[in-house]
C-alpha cells in the first residue's frame, strides 16, 4: 500500500505553548483566509469567543487524519478525539475544497 501524504495550501502558524493554546482563535475578528493555526498538543476543542465558523482537523504524531469536522460554528465543542495528537484549524470549507479524508496523511 502506498501512503501519500498531502500538503496544505495555506500559511500554518503552531500553537505549541500553554498560553497560544490557550487563546487559540478566540476574540479574533476576521474568519481564516489561506491560514490555519495548529494547535499541538490537543485533542478537543471549543469555540467559545469565536466569531466565525472554521474546519478542525484532527490528527495523530504520525500526521494521520484521525477526525475531521467541518463548519464548526461559534460556541460549539468538540469532545477529546481517540487517537488524536493535535487539531489542525482551517477556513471553513477547506476539508470539502481539498477533500481531506480520514486515514489521509498531512505533512506540516
């Protein structure tokens, strides 16, 4: 079986300490444009103080889609996901436009 794994067309920023994980997208005020943030370690999320809706992508250390979940609207969670290492958030409409699957592969 062959693995591909896929690229992102968009500018990643990395959550990585306690605080940017902690903040997140919260209170931002423009929807996500080409960019994403990814949020590591973590494996759920909530949307409390958004003002706009995004796609999460939730992968393992392998980079494994484990979960993805699209349109997630403001003042919505999403449970901790089984397997999941990290959460990759995105424009909303970016897991249908790239068609991201579970058991697809993300570099980052």
């Amino acid at each position: 079986m062959i693995t591909y794994k896929r690229t992102l067309p968009y500018s990643i920023q990395i959550a990585d300490s306690f605080f940017k994980r902690l903040r997140g997208l919260m209170f931002r005020k423009t929807p996500l444009a080409k960019e994403g943030l990814w949020i590591t370690p973590c494996n759920s999320i909530h949307m409390c103080f958004m003002k706009f809706a995004i796609d999460a992508v939730f992968i393992n250390k392998e980079g494994k889609i484990i979960k993805t979940v699209a349109e997630l609207q403001p003042w919505r969670f999403v449970k901790p996901v089984k397997g999941a290492y990290s959460v990759i958030e995105l424009p909303a409409g970016t897991v249908q436009k790239l068609e991201l699957k579970e058991g697809e592969f993300i570099e980052l």
